[in-house]
C-alpha cells in the first residue's frame, strides 16, 4: 500500500500535522496564544515584504504576457490541450475561489462597520462603504490571482518544457540549478509547502462545514451541532475523495462546469432580484477608486499612523495566498498543457480576476446595501456570528426559500472542487513515479490525505479551536513568501532566454 509514497515528503508534514491538532486539543490556550503570536510577529515586521512581493507578482504576470516567453507553448508545438478552454477556465477558477463565497458576503460588513483608522471615516458611512467595497477588489481580484498565477506558470514550463520532476523544488532549478534544488533544500521546501496546504485545508473545511451548517440549520431548523458537523464532514470528504480518484478528466472537470454554470445563475439571479441599481453605480465607483489607488492600497503598511488595519486585512490575505499558492501551482500547472503561456495568464490571472470584480460588485455590493440600510447585518455580526450573515442577506431576498437551498449546494460543490484539486496535488508531491505520462497519484494517498483531513478539521472546530491552526497556517506564509522570491527569479530567468530552457526550442 505503501510502496508509491514518497516518505520523506510525505512523513513529516503529516506527523506533524497531527501533532499540531493534538497539541491544539491538549492546549488550546497556549497553541491560539502561541500561533497568534507568531503571526502577529511576522505581520508587524515582514508586512513590507508581503506587499512588495504581491505587487512583483502582478508586474510579472503583466510583464511575462507581454514577452517572448508568453508564445511559448507547454509541453512543446506539438502537444494537445489536456482540456477545453471552457472546462480549463472553470477548473481553475473553482479551485481558487472556495472561500470567496463566503468572504464576499461577510468581510464587507467587518470592513463597513469597522473601517482602517488612519482613513478617517465613520463606521457604517457612505465613505465606509466605498472604503469597504474599494478593499474587497484589492483582496480578492487582480493580486491574488497574480500570487498563484508566477509560481503556476514556472511549474508548467518546469515540469512539462524542461521535463523536470513532479515536486516544488522543479520550480527553483532555473534560478538555483538543478543539483542544488533538487537535494535537501528541495525535500524541505516539498515539506514545508505540503504542512502548510495541510493546515490550510483544515482551517478551510473547518470554515465551510460551520458554514454548511448553519444553512441547513437556517433553512430546515436542525440544530448545528458537532454531530451535524461531522455528517457534513464525512459527505464533503466522501464526495471529493471519489470525484478525486477519478482522474482528472472525470471527477474535477464535471464538478467544476457544473459550478461554472451555477455561479453564473447565482449572479443573474441576485443581480435582478437585489439592489441593481446600486450593484451597478457602487461597483463601477469603488473599482475606479481601487483602480486609481492601486499602488497606495497595495503598499499601505499602516505603520505611519499606526494602524493595525492592513496588517489585520490585507497582509494577513497576503500571507494566506502565499501560503496556498505554491502547491496549488501544482495542479494549475498541470492542467494548461498545450497551452500558450500567455493563455495561461489569461485563464488563471485576467479571466479570474475580472470574475470576481463582477462577483464582488454583486455580492458584496447587496451587503454593504443592506447593512447601509438598517445596520441589521452589523447587528447580526455581532451578536450571531459570521455564519449568520450570509443567511441574513439571503433572508431579506425575494425567493429566500429557493436561494438559500441553492447557496448551500454551490458552496457544497465548490468547497468539494477546491478540495478535489488541492488534494490531487498534495497527493502527488507526496508520491514516487509522477511523470507526463502517469499523472494521476494513487487512491490510496488521495484517500489517506482526504479522510486525515477531513477528521482534524472536525475535531478542531468541535473540541478545540481552529483559530490557532489558521493563524499556523498563515505562519507558513513566510517560508513560502521567501520561496516566492526564488520562483520570481526563476521566471525572470527563463522570461530572458525560453530557448535555453525550453527543451523544444519552440518560440511560435
């Protein structure tokens, strides 16, 4: 059963991911107080450095679309696209967009109701709301999408064009060469990548099973309670390691356009039957706002004013995307091949991106409408929780009946998706014989990943606390903030001379 892991990458992340949840059982005062602290250290004191690597990511992206390098195809002139744009666009956007289901719903609140001191604005104020909505495009639009986007393309050209191994450390052989990358330092940066998604997908399941959860309770009046959690668990778990040991071009591809299509109908939906009017005007206001401050919103530190704001926010996502985005590279390098490179950026960077500056128009633009209203969503914040909030907004909707079943089953789907990919690629860092041509990790990894996860996830959330696990989880943002580095200069390498590196030589 054994024979096809990896063990000196797969052992150690998964010790110690199990380690992690039961020190956090055992001691849960002290691995919150801990973690947070560490985190807390590495805002203050690299928040500078998150925010300068984000912005890089987005110049290279722009840059690399623009360059020789962008008509390189991956895996030669000759090869076949593994998929059809359509079902490549959906994957990829799916895969990343799990959590904005959520957080488009939640954080304008947060961000309405408790805006940056150093701005200057009254909570709950037309200026609040601009601040609000202006900071969601920043978040979750152009930035995000360029973190994962640098470390995607390096691994495709790596993996497919210079036919290097299946492992993160292929993604600094053009800047450290390949003995170099390829010893201990590789092992370790495999570790550290594979730990990090680990927690991260716990906290993130964590997050979506409450989430679940307090639908089903909302819509039919069951009770959200550690056994409805672990049912919800076990049938998120059983669904992706299924749709995951299916390969590739069966289980992901079919969630992934089913939800594409989904998506599509929960926007119209909530467009025509939400504040259209001002859905259009405060989304097109708060994007010129974002756009002309791009650069400020970015770099904004808060250190001059001593604001804890951008360190609480925006860093804070920083280091989570840094943390998700190598591994996940993984996956999304895998499935552009036959691509051009510069359609690779359209897909996973530009397409994404102009998404979810609709998604947030929509979405988030109907909270902070709402909250703006009556303040109801503050309220309900506050004295219910996060969870509450999405329902509350549903709730106030024609056809709450029919759209608050149809939010649980595309969050349902989604979070399977996300889960689904990212499991895919954790499972095959994590074993030996991954090529081009085997692909595909065993079921047995994906299932032991899958089920380990799923069961940690549940007992964080039911007896102790997952605050600690995802402020871990951001701690690995560091390492992986440095690696992204690494891989920046990896691409800069290989955006000078393709053909030094492209084993096909194909500039077309």
């Amino acid at each position: 059963m054994f024979l096809n892991i990896k063990h000196s990458v797969f052992w150690p992340p998964f010790l110690l991911f199990i380690g992690a949840a039961v020190l956090s059982m055992l001691h849960k005062e002290f691995f919150v107080r801990v973690t947070t602290a560490g985190n807390d250290w590495v805002i203050s004191n690299v928040g500078w450095l998150f925010s300068i690597a984000a912005l890089l990511m987005v110049f290279a992206c722009v840059s690399v679309y623009f360059s020789r390098l962008g008509e390189v195809r991956i895996g030669g002139p000759d090869a076949e696209p593994l998929l059809g744009f359509f079902s490549w666009f959906a994957i990829t956007l799916t895969t990343t967009i799990a959590t904005l289901l959520f957080w488009s719903l939640v954080e304008p609140v947060y961000l309405l109701s408790d805006p940056a001191d150093s701005i200057g604005v009254n909570p709950n104020s037309p200026e609040a709301a601009m601040f609000s909505l202006s900071s969601m495009f920043l978040h979750w639009t152009v930035t995000p999408y360029a973190i994962y986007t640098v470390p995607a393309v390096v691994f495709a050209f790596v993996y497919y064009n210079m036919r290097k191994p299946y492992s993160l450390s292929s993604l600094l052989i053009p800047l450290l060469g390949e003995k170099t990358a390829q010893g201990k330092a590789g092992t370790i940066v495999d570790i550290v990548s594979l730990y990090t998604l680990a927690l991260g997908m716990a906290a993130s399941m964590g997050t979506n099973i409450l989430n679940l959860s307090g639908g089903i309770q909302y819509y039919t009046g069951v009770e959200s309670t550690p056994f409805l959690w672990a049912v919800i668990a076990a049938v998120v778990t059983l669904t992706f390691v299924i749709s995951s040991s299916t390969g590739l071009m069966n289980g992901i591809r079919t969630l992934s356009n089913v939800n594409m299509k989904i998506f599509v109908v929960m926007m119209v939906f909530l467009f025509l039957l939400g504040p259209t009017h001002y859905i259009l005007n405060a989304g097109t206001e708060a994007f010129g706002t974002f756009a002309s401050n791009f650069f400020q919103m970015s770099l904004f530190t808060g250190e001059m004013e001593g604001d804890p704001w951008p360190g609480d926010w925006t860093t804070f996502y920083w280091a989570s995307w840094f943390a998700w985005a190598l591994i996940t590279s993984i996956f999304l390098g895998r499935i552009a091949y036959g691509y051009k490179i510069k359609t690779m950026i359209l897909v996973n960077f530009v397409l994404p991106a102009f998404f979810g500056v609709i998604w947030i128009s929509i979405f988030s633009g109907t909270a902070i409408y709402l909250d703006l209203w009556d303040n109801r969503l503050t309220e309900t914040l506050i004295e219910s929780g996060p969870q509450a909030v999405l329902y509350e907004v549903f709730g106030s909707l024609p056809f709450a009946s029919l759209l608050i079943p149809f939010y649980v089953f595309i969050t349902f789907i989604t979070f399977v998706t996300a889960c689904d990919s990212n499991n895919s690629a954790m499972s095959g860092i994590s074993s030996t014989g991954i090529s081009p041509e085997t692909p595909e990790p065993s079921a047995v990894i994906k299932m032991i990943w899958g089920v380990t996860i799923s069961m940690i996830s549940w007992i964080m959330i039911s007896f102790a606390d997952i605050g600690g696990v995802k402020m871990l989880n951001n701690l690995g943002g560091l390492p992986s903030l440095v690696l992204g580095i690494f891989v920046l200069g990896s691409l800069f390498n290989i955006a000078m001379s393709p053909e030094k590196y492209d084993r096909f030589k194909n500039m077309s």
